[in-house]
C-alpha cells in the first residue's frame, strides 16, 4: 500500500540515509510506530534538506483589485461585530497559517469616519503602514499618533491598542503587518480585551516622534527597558528626504539600491523583537542584481513603480500594491521609470533571524547576477 | 455545504469577532478567496487565541520498552545506509513535523564497537545525553570528546561533527534532541557533507572541558565570537555535585527543586541560540507545585524514579525514561523515593521564547498549587 | 616637627580611623616608610572621604576676554610650528593635569583662511563645538566635514585627523574639548604624526551626517564594530528644531529644562567611550532646582544669556561664555530671558563613569531645591 | 628666570610643537594664565606624549620584611581605633595618592582571635587574597565567607563589609586590593558606616561559592542585576585544579604561560567593574616572553619562586611576595625551579582600561622576546 512506503526520501550519497525498504523493515518501522517512534532514516532526507524549500509562493496583489473588495467591507460589518474591519491576504501555500508569506501575516484594514475599533493586546507584534484616507489615528499604550500616507507605525508585542478615524476624516485604509502566525506556530499567543474597551490618551499627540524622531539626539537621563522602540511613529516626510541625502553620498546595495532600515534609536536595533521593516529608493532605471537571505518579506510600493523577478517570475508593480518574496528565494528589483525614483516599504522577520543566528544571504553569481525568468 | 460555513469561531464578547454568515457575505467571503484574501473576522478568533493551545500532547516513552528496538535497529542497518542509526520519537500531535513536542526533535541513537558515523553539518542545532555503554566519542570542529553516562554535550549550530564508539567499547545509546523541527518551520535549515566524510582531531581530547569547564575561571584573553558555548562537556559527576552544593545551602524553587541550568561560561548564558538544558534534583519526597511556562521541554530521568503530573495527566518515569511537556501545559514533579534524591535531565526552547521576548511562566494558583488529577 | 605628625585626620566616630601619634608609633610609622609602608590608619580618613570633593574650582570664562588672546595667537605663532594654534583654559585647581575641569581638558582653536594642521592621531578623544568664522574643515579618517556655527563634532580615539580652513573663509574660532588629563592619568595615551603629514579625502562631503544622521533611521545591512559613533557631525539647525519638538510635548526635567544628549546612532549609547555631550534649552524665565552629579562638565552658551549658580556661586553668561561644573558641586541654571529660550552646551565625562558604575545624581531637598547663594 | 620658561618641550618634528620663547610670547603667555588660560603649544609635548609613561616604578615587598611590622601593628592598635588594621604598601612614585601601582592601592591586614572590625561601605572595590592563619571570615552583605589560604575573595563597590577572626583561630594576615586611589581620581567616592556598626548574617556560610561556584551551570531562573558577580569567593583548590587541567591542553601564553582570569559567572566578565584578577601557573623551568601592557599590575607569589624582570630590573619573589608592574613596562617572569610549578596571583585595573577601549599589548620583537638586563 502506499502509506506503507518508506523509502521514497532516500538519495543515494555518502553521509545521506539511503535504506530501501525490506518486509523486515516495514515490520520495524510498524513497530515504531505503535510506540509513538520512528526511523530516522526513513525520514532524515525530508527534514534535513540541503538548502531550505519554503512552502510559500511569491504573489503580488494589486491594490486597485483588492479596494473595491476592502471598501464593501465597509458596508457589510461593523468595527463592533467583527473586532477590525480587515481584508487579510493568504499566501496559497500558506492558507492553513492565515500568512501572507513565511509567518506573516497581512491585511488591509479600512475605518471609516467617525468610528473607533476597541482596545486590545496580544503577544503578536503589529505594524501599520498608511495607504490613503485622513483623520486616522491609533493610540498605543496611551500614545495617540496621527496617521498620515506612507508613515510607519508601530503596535509592540503586549501594547494596549485602539485605532479610528476622526468625524471630519475621511475613509481611511491601512496595511496591517503582524507575526500572528509565528506567535500560533511558537504557542505563545495571548489575547486581552481592555477592561474598558477603550483607553485615554495619556501623552500629547504624536510625543513618541517629537520626543525620539530627531537625528543623534535623545531625551538626556530617559531609560527605557521594553524590546521595542520608543518611537512609535516613523514619517513618511522625513524618511523620503533620508533616503535623498544617503543617495547623494552613497553608491547604496547592488541589490537593494538606496537601503535603509527603520531602527528603535534606544539601542540602533530593530524596532520590535520580531519584526523590522525597511525603506528603499530604486534610482531612475536602476535594476538591482538578485540575491536570495533565509527570512520572509511583505513590499508595499510607496512610490513610483516597476517590478520585481522573484523565483524567476515577474511581478510588475505600482503604488499601493503589495507584493511577497518567500525565504531563500532569489528576486530582483526594477524602477519602471528611467525619470523618477521608486519607492519601495517592506517589513520582514530578519530580527527573529538574526536573534536566533539563522540569517544568511547570498548573491547570484551566474548570468551577471540576473535571474533568467521562467517562461 | 461544511466547507461553506464562515462562522464557527464567534465568541460573543465585545471585542471579539462576532460576525454570522449572511449569504451576502459568503459571497463576499467567496469572492475574497478568489483575490487569495478573506475576511479577518472569520478567523480572528481562532488566530488570537486567549492563550497558547499547544498542538502537542504530554507522553512519555518507557526506556525498557524502547530499548529492545533500539538494540533491532542495530542489526538492521549500519551507519553508512542510515546516515546516523536513530529511532526518533514521535509526538502524536505532531507526526507531520517530526517533533517530539514543540518545534523540538529528539531520538536515540545507537553505536557499535568500531562503528563511525559520517561527519556533516547542518542549521540545526544538537545535543546529546548519553544513556549507555563505553566507549563513544564524538568529534566537534576537531574537539573530539569521550562520552560517558549522562554526560550533556553539544554539538552546535555550523560545527561539522561525528560520532563512533571505539573498537574496545560496548553498544552504546544516547539521546539525541535538536531544533530540526523549528529550523524546517523558519525555513532557515541547510545541511552539508564533510567534503572528506571524516574529520581529524585537531585539539586534546575532551580540551574544551579541561579549558572551559572550570569554575569562575576563563583563560586568560581567550575570545570567543560563536554564538554558542566553546565548553561542549558537561559531566555528570561535577554536575550532580553542583547540585548537591546548591542543595545545601538553597530551598531550590517550588516548581522545580533544586535546579541548575547548564550555560555557555564565556557568556553566562545558553549554551546555543535556540535550546537550553538544565538538571534538576527532586529531593527525597518532595512534591513541586504546578506551574506553566511558555516552552516545550523534553525531559530523561537522569537518576532514581517517580512520576509527574502533566495537563493534569499522571506519568511514571525512572531512570532513562523520556517524557515531553508542551508549551503553557501545567506540570508538576514527584519523586518516588523518601530517601534517595531524583534527578531530571531536560532540554528546552526557552533560548528562543526568551531572544523573542516571548517567555512566560504562571505558578497554579487554585488547590494549594496542585493539579487535580484527571480521572 | 611637622613633618612628623601623622594624626591629622582623625575623626571620632566609631567605624572611622581616630588613632593619636605616640612616640612608639611614630617610631613604627618611620620604619614603615623605609620599607615603602605605611600605615592605613593615617590616611584612611582622607582617601576614604565622606564624598567626593573636587580638586576643580568653578570657573566662567567670557568670550569678550578670551577672543582677544585668541586672535593675538593667530599672529604670533603658525599651525606648522605649533602643531594647534590653541589657548587652552585652565582651571586654577588643576593646573598640574592642564584641564579645565576634573580630567577634561578645554581650548580655543583659531584658523585663518587657508591655514591647515597636520594629521596625526592619539588615545585621547576629542571634540569640537564651533563658534565663529566661515569655511572651516575638519577631515577625520577620510571623512571631510564642513563646520558650522554650534554644530558638534566628533574626532573619536585613534582617529586621524586634520582641521583647516577654505582659502576663501574668514578667521575661524572653535572649542576643541577632549580627555588628554584622563588619558595620561590611565597612563593610555598614544601620539602618533600621520606618515604624510596631510590626510586624503576618502568619502562625499559630510558623507557621516547624510548617512547617520536621520531621524529612526540607519543605512540597511550597514555593520559598525568601532566603540564611537558614526556619525561624526551634529549640526545645529536639526538640533535646535529637536529641543524646541521636545519642549512641545515634554516638561523636560526640573535641573535640566528641556534637555538631549547626543547620541550614537548605532547604538542609541554615547558618541565616544570616555566623553559625552548634551545641548539643553531653558525656557523664557526659567530656573532650574540644584543638583549635583558625579562627573564633571564643561559647559558653552549656544545662544541667548542667563547665569547659573555653582557651588553657591553665581556666574553670568551670554552666547559663547564657557564654564565649568566640578563633579558632585550643587548646579542650577537660570534663563536671563523672560521672552526668549537659552541654550546650553555641555560636554562631560558621564560616559567614562557610568562605564565603570559610578555616575550618582543628587537633587537638592532644602530650600525648595534652591542654593542659597554664597555671599 | 625659571618659572618663565615655556619651551621646555620642543621637538623638532613637523606636527609636534616646537616655539621658541620669545619676549613677545612670554608676555603673551603672562596674559594668558592671568586669565586662567595659557598656549596649548607649550604643553602640548609633554600632554602628548608618544607613548605612556607611568608614574609608578616597579617594586618589590618581600614579605619576611613585612611581615614582622605586619604583627607590630597587631599590638600597636586595636581595630576599633584603626578602622583597620592594615599596612599600605607605597609606590615611592604615587606616595601622594597613596598607590602600590598607578590607581591601584594594596595593603596587608591583620586580625587576631576574636577581634572583628567593623561594617561600612565606598564606592571603592575590594578584593582580599589570604596569606596566612585560621579562621578568618568576611560578611559581604550578609554573606558569610570563611577565609582560607590563596582563596580570592571580593567586596564589590558599594557592599556592606565585615572582617575578623573566630575566637578558636589564629591570627589572620591577608591582602587587601582597592581601586581607592581611582574612585578619588575620578571625584566618585562616597562612605557609609554601618549603622548597627556589625551586620546580620543571613545567608548559609559560603553561599554564594555552593550556588555560583560550579562549572558550566547556574542556578535555574536566577537573575542578577548587580555589575559585580555574585560568585564572591573563589577558592584556591579548585583554581589550582583548574590550571593544571588547563595545563594539560593547552600550550599556555608565551607571556604568562598557564594563565586564567577569575570571571564573574553570570557574565563570563571581570569580577568587578573596575579591577580584575587573575592567577597563572609557570610551568618547571618556564621563562616567559617580555610584553607590555596598558594597565597597572599588583603581584602575589601564590606557590612556588623565581623571578621577574620589569623595566629591565630583576625582582626576586617567593611565597607570599608582593611586587607591581606599571603601566606599558616590559615585564618577563621565570620560574625559578626546574621541577615544580610556580603560582602568581594579580590584581589589574584592565576591566578599567578595556571598559574606556583603552587596553593594548605588545610583544617584545627584539633579542628574541626578552629584555636586556639593566645593569
Ligand atoms: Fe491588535
Ligand atoms: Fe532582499
Ligand atoms: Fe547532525
Ligand atoms: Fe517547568
Ligand atoms: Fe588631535
Ligand atoms: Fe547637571
Ligand atoms: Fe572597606
Ligand atoms: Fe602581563
């Protein structure tokens, strides 16, 4: 029968398990079986793999596909009925884990003028990054903040968290970034609703930035011992102008053109312990080399557009669509326009990575450093 | 149709999703589904649980049972045809990724007199607890160590390492546990070859003990970059003297007895990135109180009997017996003896829990701190 | 003789050393001499002080006196002969170390246009903070930077470096601070002349401040393994913005009104292992309470005038004055201005004592926290 | 006259100073120190030096001298009217800060049967190293230490500390070690007297070594925020123990031969954050390479005799000798006996040094590694 094939993983090299199987071997193996065991070498081959093989596949969804759909949400649930109003993407390799690539998760969340969503925390950690839309807000442990298009927010592991557009805004939508599904996968999850639902602003708007947003300074005497960052607040303003100063006086990475990372300026780390995101400019016509790192990646365009070959296939792009790039798979980066820059939002788990010495890149070295896209 | 219904995870608590299918809304969910999307409210609740539900179960694997088809395997196939000659122990919840509980793996593995396994590398980290016979050895990075009964050794992350039992020894079996599971489910795992299948012994036998292996003491200007533990031995005879000592002048935890985890002492912390061990000593009588942890944790009896208390869930152990704790499962330890001392060997992922910021741990309030038992 | 008495410091208090000279131990106390001895009781009352009391005076010196000198140097003696064309101002208790305050030393540097200094590099760090003059340069390690009015600059250990000034720049006048009395104090001071006496330009103009210096931000995949700060330049304007962002959201501290240090953008740490620096701002009308710190401070008026009160002693300031704070002497500051902000320059060696865990801060509790002043 | 001599450091060297006094500049630099100022050229050479050059010359305490004003001072004054009973030993070039070497003080203390000092606390760190006699014991905190021969015991900045002797002992001689000249240096030292003048024991005696003082393991879930270790005695038997083991694998320093630092186990760093410690075995006929090293050094004869030659110079030792190295002197040791091993205990400030990145070493290149002998 074929659930009674043992061998199908077997390769035939020194150092791997090649045992072919024996009726005195499956008897074995029965036996294992019926004590909760098995044979390492009916199964070494699959789960020590030479490189890693992720079971996500890129995908590229485009924004003016999935608005329409977001905005009927609008109409069809309440913030109260369904906690967030959110449309989250699914990876088709990774539907069982609600993941957009990897262990990430992602959603597009749309809050309409007036309303409020409930405070609560868990152990998962979130991002926001805004799309469109005025008058949004989050308050994070009391921090209100302003949220306005293409800023970077933050919503730490454990941070008491509500969000909402003012009466006078407008429909306002918002990609959600969180670790959920590394926090299911870890069982480390915990849940908690606000014991009032709701929570006070305890801070002048927007004080994480205007107390931790400024180059080389901080607050003299100020301690802090969380994991995550201060700042809560990244803006989209000056982090585009950081991106045209470095450009002037660096040649930037072959493979990601001008690169920076959004950091917890308490300590120059990533901004929570799980989770980083980066910004990146694409020069006029700039075609990155491909490369390939042992980490999961969600992009947002945020400027311009262009495409990307990730795995060999092209994925073109513009503002607001959002696009993945699994571990260990090759992609590359292209600007569309030979004129203007492109911009480029991703977030990733290279923290877990690298807090767990797991990190690792590699560059293409055929083919002068270019995929070859699959036909 | 079953596969049709959206709503079987409503809790009704304000905050929580709560949002019944419509056929409005199947369609919508329909729809989603077609954009590789769907609605966060049908699985909010399932994906932010209230607290860790582990997929694992508690078991344990009797050493007496176990033995005899360790021993079969013996004969039925040599190192060359296996790779490595081990039976693996097969969590029920978790089959589908070759762990014993978590993300965590372990098996035992057995040697015969002149027997040598090929020597590779991988990302997965390992360690073994040596459980019988003379004469094994194994070979890190060229520190080639004797192995002696329920000596902890490591071999790390990235090191090249192999295994034998010199020509005059016996049949020996050790446990082997590594993070295979968790390197496979962050797709960060690679494997190499030895390019010559053997390595040479390039320093004093068992030098990284007589080095590293001092109390309060270091080399003097020795330094250490490697995320791990340049001590890769730790012997049991100092270990359980250690314990004694601590015994003597500590009242040990209420959870755990008199407990010492074994550290890297160039750091003072974890011997690797991903997995710690520790020993602990039930003194004679003693009863722990119940608590949970966020972590999954393989325990061996290491010396005399009794049982713990698991989810509720009695399991008897004596020496080499092997019993697994999921993660946020209550667990409690008894030993067996008025008079003679226990001791519980176990390996854990608590480096992970705690480089992530994910760590937890709850004493049992109710019942004087005790589980009931489950009938 | 007087010579002779070695009770001096007895105190009578139990705990305290309080032993009266008697002939037999006179006797015993000169035999002790002769073997290079002596005995504790003698002097543990003096090198075992209540407190610390600073051999450093409080000291104000206004910039209308000094300039003259400084400029009459520019006349008198060249950068060749020289090495630096620097008055250097020293504190009546520590003439003997050549410092200013404690172990840090303080001078004015003068250039005029055209004029460069020769390269060279040594263990002490060093700073500048620029106070007049166009066309200033410094070059560190290949890194030229344009100078500013009130921009802070780095020149860390062991780090070649060079100053100049454009041909078609004025007479340029800047602060140099450093640790040349901690280093030669440590017996750590190295001095070396750059083998070409003239340093090239390695990187883009102000090429550190493009890169570093933005606002929760760092150049991706970018490593750093030096103990000093990247980013080299600070500069005033971004600064200035910062403190007056903090003021809107912050009561700022009530020794230090609104107040920011300089940091490491690698690190959030301080920019040089030894040496710190802050900018504060005091409100119109504002007077801080008095408190006392273990360190020392030299402090430099960026803008606006008031007087601060040290030791019981008042010491009046406007833009450019330059005074100091001994370590553990009561300070407080006052804003001369009811309409306008003050800012206030520091730098100080609190790096070097919280390194070794002896930084201690101490708010005044009489007196509502207010000095009496010393008549 | 000769206090108007400005130009006593000139060298003739582009980028060093080199100005000839003229009257002109000495008028200047008259109207400099009027203002508390003065030219940085005619000091820079001397406060800029090539290289260290301590204050401190090497010398050497032979204990059979000592040793008998050691016990005069145990009938000259009784520990009450002393503090402590102890001989200081003094640099003939640090008198004035009371030093044996750089910022480094040591003394021998002395206590008869029964006498007990009392308990206070300082910013200084203290360490003991135990010469001779029986029942001697120090509360640090409330933990309780037996004092034996060659044991290395600490008394961390800031500790409540007690010393004496049982009434069944004999009298106690043991050395002390203190970073006092430092913690005056730097204007950071503070002193408390007990208030009950003696404090409780509420520990088990030797605590602190039966919890933290075995190899590769620490005590389960125990956390420590102290920057000092909380391992408080290391005792001579397992640290000899410890180099003969390390012996055994390892060729050892050219410069120090078998060498091990006492490290705090929580950390795997220094003991204390300004002063370390170390001992190192020379093997039976072993002459050790010259280095130098930026750091002052107090020596101990632990086991053994031979000789050391500093700064050119020989110094004879044997047990229980004390000798000191200064900062940046060459320094050689030989074992004086071709049969038996020699032990040498020290004390160092390098925890200082490597804290402010100012540490360096450097082999001797000529005459193969040793230093000519000064006659
Ligand atoms: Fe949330
Ligand atoms: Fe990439
Ligand atoms: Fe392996
Ligand atoms: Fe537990
Ligand atoms: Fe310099
Ligand atoms: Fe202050
Ligand atoms: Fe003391
Ligand atoms: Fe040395």
């Amino acid at each position: 029968m074929a659930t009674d094939t043992y061998d199908q993983f077997r390769e035939d090299m020194l150092g791997r398990a090649n045992v072919a199987d024996t009726p005195e071997l499956v008897d074995f193996y029965h036996d294992l079986e019926s004590q909760h065991a098995g044979a390492l070498w009916t199964v070494a081959n699959k789960i020590e793999p030479w490189e890693p093989e992720s079971d996500s596949v890129p995908v590229l969804w485009e924004y003016d596909r999935l608005r329409d759909h977001v905005l009927r949400a609008l109409k069809l649930v309440s913030p109260e009925q369904a906690g967030r109003r959110v449309v989250y993407l699914a990876n088709p390799g990774r539907t069982d884990v609600t993941a957009a690539v990897g262990w990430l998760y992602t959603g597009l969340q749309v809050m309409g003028p007036g309303e409020v969503a409930s405070s609560h925390r868990h152990s998962a950690s979130a991002l926001r990054f805004i799309m469109e839309g005025s008058g949004a807000f989050t308050n994070v442990d009391g921090h209100k903040m302003t949220l306005g298009r293409n800023d970077f927010v933050l919503t730490p592991n454990g941070t008491w968290h509500e969000h909402g557009v003012a009466e006078d805004g407008s429909v306002c939508i918002w990609q959600d970034g969180l670790d959920i599904p590394l926090m299911n996968a870890l069982e480390a999850n915990f849940y908690e609703v606000h014991p009032d639902l709701q929570q006070a602003v305890s801070f002048p708007i927007d004080d994480s930035t205007s107390t931790w947003g400024s180059p080389g300074l901080k607050p003299a005497g100020e301690t802090w011992s969380k994991r995550y960052s201060p700042l809560l607040k990244y803006e989209w303003e000056p982090t585009y102008e950081a991106l045209c100063r470095l450009e002037k006086v660096s040649d930037g990475s072959p493979y990601d053109g001008i690169h920076m990372d959004y950091v917890n300026p308490f300590t120059g780390g990533p901004p929570m312990s799980t989770m980083g995101a980066s910004m990146q400019l694409l020069r006029p016509g700039e075609h990155t080399k491909a490369h390939r790192e042992v980490g999961s990646f969600v992009y947002q365009c945020a400027k311009g557009h262009g495409h990307s070959i990730i795995g060999g296939k092209r994925f073109d792009w513009k503002e607001k669509d959002i696009f993945v790039v699994p571990s260990w798979m090759w992609h590359e980066h292209v600007n569309g326009s030979g004129s203007e820059d492109a911009c480029l939002f991703s977030f990733h788990d290279l923290p877990t990575m690298r807090a767990l010495g797991l990190y690792r890149v590699e560059g293409l070295a055929e083919n002068d450093g270019y995929q070859p896209l699959a036909s």
